[in-house]
C-alpha cells in the first residue's frame, strides 16, 4: 500500500488529507469524497457568506421569529449547549459581537463602554433553544460556530475516508488533526506541536494512532500594551482575555471533543485549567505564557517528546480564528 | 465529561464502521476469449467435418457512477461462431453409436448490449437492467430489477430480483431442412440470496433460483433418429428450472491467498439433475502478481426424453439427442495470471475442459458420442478510474 496526500484550502486554512490505499483511484475517490464533506460544511456554518446556514440564522436576530434547524445543526447546537454548561458558561457560541470590539490590529485597548455593550449581546443563555426550534430574541445576537466546525469537519472526513474503505488516514485542518487509522505498520501519524517562543521548531512531538488531536493557542494575534500581553481568547462573561496559557493540545476519541476540552481549559486558564485537563482524564500537552510545558500522555498518544533540538519543520503557520496551532507530521 | 466525548463520536460517526453507501468502482474491463472445441474422434462421426465449434468474443464492460446515488453499468458483446455443431446421432454398425455433424460451417455473429443502473438508498440498493441480444436466427429482450438489503452493520446481504426474457427464433434454412420457421420462447426467473460475513477471514452466500420457459424450447438444427427415421428434436413447450447455489470464500491472511468453493445443485421438470463443485486457489505474489488454479467438477443425470437414438418412439412423444441433455460428468483444468500495475489489472487465463458420460456420478447406460471437449483462452484488462 502507498501513501497519497492531497492538500487543499478550506476553513480559512491550509488542509491536508493522508490516506494509505491499495490503488490511485482508490485514494483519489475516497479524498475527493473528505474534500467534499469539509467543502459542505464550509459553506454551511460560514460567517462570511451570504448563503450560509448560519447567515440565515443571525439574520433573524432580534426578529421575533424562530427557525427550524436542520438534523446536523440541531446534533451541533445540542453539543454547544453540553459544552456551555459543563464549562460553566464559559465555552459560547455567542462571542461574536465582543470579538469584533477587540480590533487586535490596534494600538490600544477598547474602552470599557464597548465592552460592556458587547457582553449585553453575548450570552447561550439568551438564546432560544428547544431542539429543533432557534431562536435569537435579541438584535445583535450573533452564533459563530468556528469554535467547533473545523473540528467537526475533521471528524466527518475521517468519518468519509473510513467509509471508503480507507483504514489508514490522517486529515489536517489546519492543525485540527483527524485520524482514520495509524500508518499500516500499526504506527500513529507523529504531529510536532510547535514551541509558541520559536515558531518554526517543535517543542514536542505527539504519535497519533487514533481519534483527534486539537490545538487553543493564544501566541499568534495578540496585543501588546504597556507590557502585558493580551491573547484573543476572550472569556464571554468579563469580556476580556484570558490569561494564563500559550497553548494547550488535547487527544481525545474524536477532534470535536478535543476541541472543547482544549477551548475550554484555555478558557479556565490558570490555575482552573490545569486541573480541569487533569480531571478530564485525557492525554494532552499544555504550554504556559511562562513557558511551563506539562504533560499527560495515553495509549493512543505515545511517545510525546519534548525536545527543542529537533530540526525545522517545513510546516505551515496555521491562521484560524481562533488560532490553531500548525504541526509538522513527520 | 464522557459523555461530551461520547457524544461528539457520536455527531460525527467516527470509528463507526461504514454507514455510508458505496458505489461500484468506476471501471473499463475488456475480455478477449477464444473457445475451440476439440475435434470428435474419427471413429465416431459418420459424415461432417469432425472439426467443431470455434468461438472468438469480444466484451467490454464500462462502470460510470452518475452522481453520488447513481451507477450504470454498460456491457457489450459481439461473438463470432464458426465450426459443424453435431446434427443427429445413428445406431453405429457394429455397437457404439456415431454423430453425424452438419456439413457446412456454420458462421454466425451475436451483438449484445445492456444496461443496468444501480440506485443506493439508506439500506441497500435498487437496479434494474434491459438487455438485448441479436443474431441471424436469434433475437432476445431481457428485462430484470434487483434490490438488495443489507444490515445495521454490512455483516449480511439480502438479494432479490426478477427477470423476464422474451425470444424471438428464426431458424435459418428452415424450408430446406423442414425446421420450424419462426418461433417465441418466453423465459422468466426469480431468485433469493444471502451473503453473510461470518468472521473477518469469511464469507458465505447462498442463493436460489426458479426459473420457468414456455414457448418453443426444442433445438431446430438437431434431429433425432427414432425408429429407423430422422425426426425433428422435439421437446415439452415448458420448462421449470430450480438452482440452489453455496459460495465460500476463506482468506489465508498468512500466506496472501484465498480458497473459493462453489458448489451447485441443479433439478428441473424435464428430469435433469446436476451437481457442481467448483474449487479455486487464488494467492496473492509479490510485485501485484496473483495466480489462481481451479478445479470445476460437474455431474449430470439425463432428461427423460433424452437417448443418442431410439429404437421405438417415446410415450411422451418427446424426443431429444442433444448432448446437453444427456447423462455425463465433466472436469475443467483452469490458470488465471493476474498482474495489477496502479489502476489497471492485467488477466491471462487457460481453461481445458473434458466431459465423458464415464464421469457422471451415477453412471450413464448410454454411450454419448458428440459430449464435448474444449480449450478456452482469455484475456484482458480492468482499468479503473
């Protein structure tokens, strides 16, 4: 069997799509087919098209009515609403309006006003949710599913691949890691996580065999004021920054649970974080703002070394919104 | 927190074996074979050219998926046929009764064309498929639709299907040799099975068949001696056929190989009973070679109404001394060579095939002359896209 890799853009980043198979057209039929199912929902959750599923959904913000939502954004919603209250409110869709006050672009902070106004349009608790009914009562209310599509993205094209018939797989959104099965000798697919201070080197390296490999990182965009550093993960309650980590990497069965587990320890920060990744159970790999590096590794994570001397990677810098890390698979 | 994790493996079906329906590889196959029938021995033909059959076929087959639902599955054939084909049968001079062949080479080309579309829903799949087969004497319309349904898990297949045949025969010569000038035959069949995954390593299907003609079923170019006179080969204008069929397949991961066993039973209402057990040896070489022997053994009890010639006519007033309706049993030798190279497949096959009413499970009273023996040879290629 031979590997074939196929890389493409989608989400707002680079992607990629490994698989082992027996024959060329077998690969191309069962990647054509992930790149298809990532393309879709692309399409469906973005914020920036008119067309989108979610477009519909804000646009009737503070309108009165309510909508039904499809089987998929009902499973996704539910799952938010799980997440929302297991992290006790701190994992929310809603964040939009107070993202676009934070204009990291500029030179100073935005003022207190701002935020406060913001806070008032964000919140799970205010909006309308009675499966399959939606509804958002308050005008400026706003859903932005970016903090779980990609990873749910990743998990359906590994789901596509699996269904082709493909046992062996890896499928990268920009450094939200899906795994259809290990490299055929049994081997896991070895992710280099970057090292936040030094960007093109590896701080540790991850073999994958199975599940999803998720990355919070909070290095990427960021503002600098008088000396503190402010990252672009916002907690939904104060409206401001969080503090505390870099970057925290979770493995868990599927990247959409990573994901919340890792978007939600961020959102603890220190010290909450630490012990909720360690309550958590699973393996996973948190980098401090003051450079601590600690570790928890599993059966299906193994072999995570960390070690500043490995060489360059030649992988990408991944620019998602709420920066994901980029790795470099070996 | 497990039940977060629970439920996103849950969303997104990770790791849940295949729920999704798949198409057949889109494909090009084209086959290449040559059939040629030895030669009688000369002692037993009268008159004719010893010298028999020779088939040359040409088919091609193209798979193209039509969306993400849809699959049509194109196939054509064209056939040339050329050789004496055995006419009637006469009490021998002294015993062993002798095959007289037509005399002159029959040439003759078959066109065939069908389509079959293939529709995928949640459970399984529907198809249907026309078909229609041309040559000089010979035309024929099918029409079939097939569903099948697998389970929760894909561990186990149901088939169904139906299918019609409608035949329309123009014997060539017919005033000349007094054959029945025009003629219908109509054919229709049902048939059930069952594939079923019983470990990772195997894999059993069952099936079976019911098929009934009516219409015109004798051969007119055969004749039958009876009673010191050469009558037309006549047989009942109804025919009900039934087919239980057992496929294995038992994979040798150790060795890259695996062990095919069919096996078949035959009965039908004209009395013919057969047996057939087909055994096949298909191992996996490095470099995408494979190489499978086989082995196929068939036995077969005679029709009530069969005999190389009669001596007094039958009471049922049927009479028939075609060598297919006899009582033999037959042995084929087979070697396919495949060799895959990306996305085609390369085959080279041989086949020799010998049949002897000594062979027969039972036994045979008669002597059948005219059973044949045949050489085939086969090439081709699949290419998928």
């Amino acid at each position: 069997m031979q590997q074939y890799r196929k890389k493409f853009s989608s989400m707002g980043c680079p992607c990629e799509i490994r698989v082992y198979a027996e024959r060329p057209s077998l690969a191309r039929r069962a990647i054509n087919a992930a790149i298809a199912e990532v393309e879709r929902l692309d399409r469906k959750y973005s914020l920036y098209r008119e067309d989108s599923v979610l477009a519909r959904i804000n646009g009737s913000a503070g309108m009165g009515f309510e909508i039904a939502v499809d089987e998929e954004t009902a499973a996704l919603l539910d799952y938010a609403d799980q997440e929302y209250k297991l992290s006790d409110g701190l994992f929310d869709i809603t964040a939009g309006a107070l993202w676009r006050v934070w204009d990291f672009h500029a030179a100073g902070l935005p003022d207190t006003a701002a935020i406060s106004r913001a806070l008032e349009v964000t919140g799970w608790h205010r909006v309308q949710w009675q499966r399959p009914l939606l509804s958002l009562p308050v005008d400026g209310l706003a859903l932005d599913l970016g903090g779980i599509a990609k990873e749910y993205a990743a998990d359906r094209a590994a789901t596509i691949l699996q269904a082709y018939d493909i046992q062996h797989g890896l499928v990268d959104l920009g450094g939200d890691l899906s795994v259809a099965g290990p490299h055929p000798d049994a081997r896991g697919w070895s992710i280099g996580i970057k090292d936040p201070e030094a960007p093109n080197t590896a701080i540790a390296v991850i073999d994958l065999v199975s599940g999803g490999l998720a990355t919070s990182g909070d290095y990427e965009r960021c503002l600098e004021v008088n000396g503190t550093r402010y990252g672009h993960i916002l907690n939904p309650k104060t409206g401001w920054p969080v503090q505390g980590y870099a970057s925290i990497s979770v493995q868990a069965s599927s990247c959409l649970a990573a994901g919340a587990i890792s978007t939600v320890a961020m959102l603890k920060g220190k010290p909450g974080g630490g012990g909720f990744l360690k309550d958590c159970g699973l393996a996973y790999l948190s980098i401090g703002q003051n450079g601590l590096v600690m570790t928890k590794q599993s059966e299906t994570v193994t072999n995570v070394t960390t070690n500043t001397d490995l060489p360059s990677p030649d992988g990408h810098l991944a620019r998602g919104r709420t920066n994901r890390l980029g790795y470099h698979p070996v | 927190m497990q039940s977060l994790v629970a439920s996103a493996l849950a969303i997104s079906g990770l790791g849940q074996k295949a729920n999704a329906q798949i198409l057949e590889d889109e494909q090009l196959n084209y086959r290449y074979s040559k059939y040629d029938e030895d030669a009688l021995p000369e002692g037993d033909v009268l008159t004719g050219d010893p010298a028999r059959y020779q088939i040359e076929t040409h088919q091609f087959r193209l798979v193209k998926s039509l969306g993400d639902q849809y699959s049509l599955a194109i196939n054509a054939v064209h056939e040339t046929m050329s050789g004496s084909s055995p006419w009637y049968v006469l009490p021998g001079d002294d015993g062993p009764p002798v095959q007289i062949l037509s005399g002159a080479t029959i040439e003759d080309k078959r066109d065939e064309f069908r389509g079959k579309l293939t529709r995928l829903v949640e459970n399984g799949s529907w198809s249907l498929e026309l078909g229609v087969s041309n040559e000089d004497d010979y035309e024929a319309i099918s029409f079939s639709l097939g569903r099948e349904l697998d389970n929760a898990d894909k561990s186990r297949t149901w088939a169904f299907g139906g299918s019609v045949s409608l035949d329309d025969l123009n014997p060539t010569d017919a005033e000349l040799f007094d054959r029945v000038p025009s003629a219908e035959k109509d054919s229709y069949s049902i048939y059930g099975g069952m594939t079923q995954v019983i470990n990772r390593d195997t894999l059993l299907q069952v099936g079976l068949q019911v098929s009934k003609h009516d219409g015109f079923l004798s051969d007119p170019y055969k004749q039958v001696f009876v009673d010191n006179f050469i009558q037309q080969d006549s047989r009942p204008d109804s025919r009900t056929q039934y087919a239980a069929s057992a496929r294995l397949r038992y994979f040798i991961n150790g060795v890259k190989a695996a062990l095919h066993v069919n096996y078949r039973y035959y009965l039908d209402d004209w009395s013919v009973e057969a047996h057939t057990l087909d055994l096949s040896w298909n191992q996996r070489l490095p470099s995408g070679w494979r190489l499978s022997p086989s082995i196929r053994y068939h036995s077969q009890e005679s029709a009530s109404f069969y005999a190389p010639f009669f001596t007094e006519s039958s009471t049922s007033g049927f009479h028939s001394s075609d060598y297919r309706l006899a009582t033999y049993g037959a042995l084929s030798y087979r070697l396919s060579v495949n060799k895959t190279v990306n996305d085609w497949d390369f085959l080279i096959s041989a086949e020799l095939y010998d049949s002897d009413e000594s062979l027969a499970v039972s036994g045979s009273r008669f002597q059948t002359p005219g059973l044949v023996d045949f050489s085939r040879f086969t090439a081709g290629f699949n290419y998928r896209f």
